[in-house]
C-alpha cells in the first residue's frame, strides 16, 4: 500500500476554510467517518448550532432573538437513505435524498442545482456521499458545485469517486481556500487527512484545527460498516 500523506495541516493553516466535509474510513475498518463543520466571520454567521435529530442533525441558530426568518437558517448537513448516508453544506441534502430514493444518483441530484445565490463570494455547494453497501461500485463519493473564477455566468461541477476507502484516512473538501475579500473557492482534488478510530477523538481533534475566532460547530458521524448503525458526536461554539 502507498503511503498517505496526512494534509491536515492545510485545515489548521487556513484562517477561513469555510465549510469542509472529509468522508473515510477508520483505521481498524470498523467504521465510515464523515465529518462536517461550519464557520463564520461576522457575529449573526456565528449564531448557529447545530442540533441532533434522530439520525440526522440540523443547522439552528444560537440566539433565537436575533433572527427574523429562522426558515432560512435550517437545513440539514446529513440524511441517510438506506445504506447510503449523505452530507452536504446545504439544502441539496434534501435534493440527493429525493434523487436516491427515487433511483437517481448523487451526481443527477447536484446536476439540477448550482452554487449558492450569495454574491459577491457565491459559495460553492460541497456533498459526499458513503455507503455500507459492499456490493456498490463506490466507497463514498465527494462533489462540489462552484463558479468558473468567480464568475456568476459560469458554473463547473466537479465530482471524484473512491471506489474503496483507506483504513485510517479520509478526503477533506472545504468551500474556500482561505479568507479574503471575496474568499477564494476551493480548488483541486479533495486532500488525504489522517482519521483515528474513536468518535469523540476524531471530533475533538478537527475541531481543534479550526480557526479559533471563526469555528462554529462540528460533527462527526461513525457508520458500523458492518451494521449500518451510526453514532454522532456535535461540538457547538456555544451551548445550549
């Protein structure tokens, strides 16, 4: 087996590397990960949490007072169809639910939609998608959604498929490079992070690589490869 570089490092170098996904597998091949965060710059994009519902989780707002249209603050990052358990940072959740149940795939579901409507950064919509299905011609899937060089009159999708998992590693996609003015958008190939084998290690030490100022919340979801039972493990900025 070729040796893995840990690239981890690109997560805790970056000021603001907006929303990310890594999807993997643990080391002892127990489980799949999947790992999902949020952040902001400004206090009202701080102002969220992320709550548990049943074998899902949804975006919530901290301070309730503060918001006028709550509609527009909750979506949800994670949704399970089967054997097949899906991540975005986004309502297109909803989307890749509708196209799987329906016998579409990850990829017809995100050709329907673009990135999101927030000019002047038009931030790129990022999904992944594993499986415990051992008879799928994929180990998980990654996408992303973005403008060619900022441009609203251009869009690229792109999608990279791992047809098997490496015991202890993941690929991370992040919706920006860094900060800026307006942030950059990711570019590239999803990178290769180290991955260990305990749910709440493995949320404590990405939440850690994130930027202190800017990290709002986190989960990790662990999937018995073998059950396709989950657990997960939310870390929120601020507590309920």
């Amino acid at each position: 087996m070729p040796d893995f570089e840990d690239q981890s490092d690109r997560i805790e170098t970056s000021r603001y590397p907006g929303r990310g996904i890594v999807i993997g597998m643990t080391p002892d091949r127990a489980n799949l990960v999947q790992v999902y965060w949020i952040m902001g710059r400004s206090e009202g994009s701080r102002n969220r949490i992320f709550v548990q519902d049943d074998d899902s989780v949804r975006t919530w707002v901290f301070d309730e007072s503060t918001v006028d249209n709550l509609d527009l603050i909750s979506y949800h990052p994670i949704r399970v169809v089967g054997s097949c358990h899906i991540v975005t940072n986004g309502d297109q959740t909803d989307t890749i639910e509708d196209h799987l149940t329906n016998g579409h795939t990850f990829e017809d579901a995100q050709n329907t939609r673009t990135w999101e409507p927030d000019p002047p950064i038009n931030t790129p919509r990022i999904s992944g998608l594993s499986t415990t299905d051992t008879n799928a011609d994929f180990a998980y899937k990654l996408g992303i959604l973005k403008t060619v060089l900022g441009s609203a009159d251009h869009t690229v999708r792109q999608y990279f498929t791992y047809e098997t998992a490496v015991p202890g590693y993941g690929h991370c996609i992040t919706t920006y490079l860094d900060d800026g003015d307006p942030v950059p958008s990711f570019e590239g190939e999803p990178y290769t992070v180290a991955l260990n084998n305990d749910l709440v290690e493995t949320a404590d030490r990405f939440w850690a690589f994130l930027d202190e100022d800017n990290k709002v919340s986190l989960l990790t979801k662990f999937i018995d490869a073998a059950t396709n039972e989950s657990r997960i493990h939310i870390i929120n900025r601020y507590a309920k």
